[in-house]
C-alpha cells in the first residue's frame, strides 16, 4: 500500500476518513461532522496494515449483536484475494441460482464460526468449501429483502461488515489515480458535474455501511444516496460510466416513482421507499435487470439534458438484457422463493427496457415477454406469502401500470400483450383487499398506484379493448366482431361502475388516505369513464358527459400541489383530459400544470405539443371521433407512454 494511507489519523470517524480531513473523534460527533450535519459512523481502523496490533479497538455494531466485536487483522494474501475479486471481468452468466459462486465473491466474503475471515478460491489463494446454496435466495414475510436474500444464506451482517466497512477497499477505490481519472473523463465529458450540484450528488464513488436499523440485516447507506452497492458488482467496478448511471437511476427512483409525500412514508416497513428499497437490492443480484437500469437511467438522462450520450453503453447493456429476457426459460415446476425473485427480476428488465425504448419496434416485445413471465407466476400454485411479497406486488403494479398508460397513449398499433395475459394480470380479491400491505387496509387508494385498486382491472380491460380495437382498424390482428366487442363494452361498463359506487362507500369507512390522494382518486375515476365513453364508445368531445368529465379532472388536479409528490401521478389524467378539452380556460390550465415538471424525467414539451397538435386536428373537423382522429395526427407529435 502507498505510504501516504499510513498517515491517517488512528481513530478518525468513516466520514474524515472519507474526505480525508482531520478529525478531533470527539463523540458522539466529530466537530466537522457536526457541523455539516453529516452522520458521524463510529471509528473505523486500518486492518491492512501488518504492522498494526491485533487488537484495533471496537468495530461497528451489527444487528445480530448488542456487544462489540474485535477485528482481526486480515493478511497480505487476504487483501490481495479481495482486490482479486474486485477486478474481476464480467462473466456473462447473471443467474443468481446456477450462476458460479467464485465469479461473484464481491457479494460477500465468507466466515468461519469463530469470525476468522477465509480465504477464497481465487488463484494465489487456497479453496474453500464450496457452498451450493451461496445464492439461495430468502423471502421473507416482512416488507423488503434481507440481506441473506442478497448475498446467500451464508452471508450473515457479520460478513457484510467485512466488506462495506473495510476502509482498505474505500480508500483504494476512491485514492485509484486511474479509477479517478477515468470517472472526471466520464463527467468532463459528458457535462454531468453541473448537474450532480444540481442534485446535490457527489461525484464521487459513494460508500455504504450497514447501520443499525429495524430490523436484522437492513441496510442503510452513510450517504444521502441511499441503497449504493458497495462493494460494486465487477461490471460496474470497470465502468465509471455505469456507476454514474447507477448513482442517477438511484436519484430519480427516490424522487420520481412513489406518488405519496415524504410524511407517508412511515407506513412502510422501516420507513422507506419500496421504490429505492427493492429494485436496487434486486438488481444487485442480476446483471440483466442492471443492464436495463443502465439504458433507463441514460434515456432519463438524456431527456433531461437533451443530449445523446452514453451511445456504446446504451447498445451493449440494451442487447444484453434483452436477450437475458427473451431467454428466460418457463418452468413447470413448483416454483421456490428463489426462483421467484429471478423471474421478477426479469419482469422488471422488460419493463425498465420498455421506458427506454419508447418508440422502438421491440417495445411491444420486452411487455409481451414480461407479461407472460408474470402470467407464468399465476398460473403456479403459490402461498399468500409469495403473491403479498413487496418484490411481488411492486413489480406486478409496475407492470399492469406500464400496460395501462401505454395502451392509453398514442402508442402504436401493435398489440402490447396477448388477450390471455391481460386476463392473467388482473389483481385477484385478496390483492385489492390486501392493499400491498396490512399498513395501508384503512386507506381507499393503493399506495403504489395513488388511486384506488378497484379501477386496476377496469383499467387493465379497458386498455385490453383500445389495444384491439387500433389492432383492428388498422392491421386486422383481430377478428373480435362487433357483437362481442359489445358484450365485452357492457361488461366493462358495468366494472366501471361498481368500483365507483364501491369507493363511493368506501369514502365514509376509510378515511386515512391524504386529500392529495382522494383528488387524485377523483380525477383517475373521471378519465377512466372519459377514455370509455369518448374513445371505446366513440362519444364527440362536445357531449355534456365528456365535458363535465374533463371539468372534474381539470379542479381534481388543481387540489393537488404542485410541490407534493402526488403530482408525479397528473399525467395520466390530465393527458386524457387534455384530448377531449373543449374550452380555452380548461386547456390553459391542462397546459400549465403539464409545464410543470414532476417525477420521472419526460420531455413536457413534447406533451404540451401533443395535446396542441390534437386540438389544431378535432378543431379543424369537430365531428371526428376516436379513434378517426388519432389517425388524422403526426406521428411525429404522438407520445408513447403516460407512466
């Protein structure tokens, strides 16, 4: 090791060691920690040092144990073995159940009983035993993953603090001339620095340690950014590009998918954000789904920045994940928790491929391969425990949510999923009347979703009912007649309206949700009824319904502040609304809220014109009906997606 790490103050706090300042140790916060508002990690010691004694003082406390450990000193050989491990190439194989363990030693350096850490198979080193169940992967019933359900039921916290709290591989990692030069490259480069400030990010590789949290195995990040794998899988340890991408996908699922305020989040088990709290740790165990983040993080990126960057990557990661998700196999068998979270994963690499790939022929290809490993999941025999597991739950809104504001949009022609798929994803009873969790049974509306879980199917039908029906007008796909589009229109009509008068009851019993939330309930059951009445049933956007339709959601919205994060979620309705709005106030208003950038990064602009384009159409021929007039619009000017 260089000289200079032995210059470090023995006993300085992780934060000093960090920024490589000086640190009084005064507890239970330093003077410079205090003063920045940074939490102040216990004191951490050089263990590469062979010169240092044995005995380093009190090491971080782990949730398995109330009582201070003593660290050992770990071997020249040892330290070597795990830098061995951090520069590892990329294997290929992103299969966490059959996968090689040796080629994925960074999830976890194994314990023997008495603490003492052992050396690994990698060359130089000796063997050790060979564990076949490294990444058996645990469900839980309790809300998010355990750290077991990461790294392998041999991985205890004992072993994770080994490896997130070694100050030998932060400093490396961070003093690495090259792995700096290479990452100030990346972000001279491509402009990122200003927007990282913008963000309050740091640049830098962020650190993680294991805090003390609620429960056994949680992990919580020493940053502001929260959930940062560390140490970092091989294929991000060799690209800084990705790690910035990682660090951005990270900011804009904290900030841009959940649609409840900061103040609701205690509902959630351990206070977090299911968003940030489950598809990180999920992609840390499969190469595919974080390949797809990659792409979904550039596409993020390059919205709101304009630019085209990240092209190589961009085409490396998509082709990848994409065929990890077209290869998936269909198994027949009984399908154990582990698994399970393989095939979740996997719908999420379609989805999170979809977002970036809007506009692209493949799209409809990443949700049909998605949806039918999910309709795979129900077709399974399987316990309440597996169908209400947050990772569930959360892929599957994820999914039905994506499906429904595609189909709903000016998307293509081409069907998303098949008839039988859309029948398979609709929630059964006890998922509405579970509420994704026992925490939310008092409220009228869905956490994940922001509106009431009785119009999901609805929903799911109706966008089933827009896709054939552009199917049909267009390519002939389908040979539905209209005598049984009808019934099915009556059916769904009839949904339509039992879920209202249902909320309508459940106003009065369950009265917890935010009046953000209740708006927004409002104005999702009015453009429900606008898509079906004006666009299944071909109704004019002069018709008293209509119109009355639109007014609801235009004051619904207008409830909701814009500063809340209930507003990620107006979108969807006031897009819809904005198709059929006939005043000039009404769509004023639409266009304002719309210029208002909220949650996820699209391109408002490009929104705003859409909705003109279509009013410069319907106002030209008032008497164009749908979908004749979504056929009179540019292509150039239709948006795929309202998610």
């Amino acid at each position: 090791m260089p000289t200079r790490h032995s210059k470090r103050t023995r006993g300085a706090c992780a934060q000093c060691v960090r920024k490589k300042r000086r640190c009084d140790k005064k507890r239970p916060k330093c003077s410079l920690c205090l003063k920045t508002h940074l939490a102040c990690d216990l004191e951490v010691f050089k263990i590469w040092a062979p010169e240092e004694p044995k005995n380093q003082g009190p090491s971080m406390q782990t949730h398995a144990s109330s009582s201070h450990t003593t660290e050992m000193p770990v071997s020249h050989s040892e330290s070597t073995a795990r830098r061995s491990a951090e520069a590892l190439p990329e294997t290929g194989n992103d299969d966490p159940l059959t996968g090689d363990p040796a080629g994925d030693l960074w999830l976890a350096t194994p314990h023997t009983a008495d603490n003492e850490v052992l050396r690994s198979n990698l060359p130089g080193s000796q063997d050790i035993s060979n564990s076949n169940h490294h990444f058996e992967t645990i469900f839980t019933d309790e809300e998010g993953i355990t750290s077991a359900g990461l790294y392998g039921e041999s991985a205890s916290n004992d072993v994770l603090l080994t490896v997130f709290d070694d100050p030998e591989f932060d400093t490396q990692l961070l003093d690495s001339p090259n792995l700096n030069d290479a990452m100030n490259s990346v972000l001279d480069d491509l402009a990122i620095n200003s927007v990282l400030e913008d963000f309050a990010m740091n640049s830098s590789l962020v650190s993680c340690s294991p805090m003390t949290g609620n429960r056994r195995g949680s992990l919580h990040a020493s940053t502001s950014m929260t959930h940062c794998p560390m140490p970092w899988p091989p294929d991000m340890l060799a690209s800084p590009e990705k790690r910035f991408l990682w660090q951005y996908f990270l900011h804009i699922t904290k900030d841009g998918f959940l649609c409840l305020d900061e103040k609701e989040l205690f509902r959630f088990h351990g206070s977090q954000d299911p968003f940030i709290a489950t598809i990180p740790q999920m992609a840390i165990c499969d190469e595919s789904l974080r390949s797809s983040i990659f792409c979904f993080a550039a596409f993020q990126y390059n919205a709101s920045q304009s630019g085209n960057d990240f092209k190589q990557l961009v085409r490396d990661c998509s082709r990848k994940a994409s065929v990890a998700l077209k290869a998936q196999p269909y198994s027949d068998q009984p399908w154990s928790q582990s698994w399970t979270l393989h095939v979740f994963s996997k719908i999420a690499c379609g989805i999170f491929l979809h977002h970036f790939g809007q506009g692209d022929t493949e799209t409809s290809e990443y949700l049909h391969s998605a949806g039918a490993l999910a309709a795979g999941f129900y077709k399974r025999p399987q316990s309440s425990s597996n169908l209400f597991s947050p990772i569930v739950q959360l892929v599957l809104s994820m999914l039905r949510w994506t499906i429904i504001s595609t189909a709903c949009s000016f998307q293509s022609s081409q069907t998303l999923v098949s008839d039988k798929i859309y029948s398979y994803l609709e929630m059964r009873a006890e998922e509405v009347d579970h509420n994704y969790s026992p925490s939310f049974l008092d409220w009228l509306n869905h956490p994940i979703y922001a509106f009431s879980p009785r119009l999901v199917n609805p929903l799911l039908r109706l966008a089933k009912l827009l896709d054939l029906q552009k199917s049909q007008w267009t390519v002939n796909q389908y040979s539905l007649s209209d005598r049984a589009m009808g019934i099915e229109m009556i059916k769904l009509e009839e949904d339509l309206l039992m879920a209202r008068e249902v909320d309508l009851d459940r106003c009065h019993t369950h009265t917890a949700d935010p009046k953000e939330l209740r708006s927004l309930n409002e104005a999702m059951h009015a453009a429900t009824f606008l898509l079906f009445y004006a666009r299944l049933k071909g109704m004019p956007f002069t018709a008293p319904l209509v119109r009355k339709k639109v007014k609801v959601i235009v004051a619904e919205i207008g409830t909701i502040p814009v500063a809340s994060r209930v507003s990620h979620a107006v979108l969807f309705p006031l897009f819809i609304a904005g198709c059929d709005a006939v005043e000039d106030q009404a769509r004023r208003t639409i266009l304002e809220r719309l210029r208002t950038p909220r949650g996820l990064t699209y391109n408002r602009r490009d929104v705003c014109l859409s909705l003109e384009h279509v009013w410069q159409v319907r106002d030209l021929d008032p008497g164009l009906r749908w979908p004749d007039w979504f056929y009179k619009l540019n292509p150039d000017f239709c948006i795929s997606s309202l998610f």
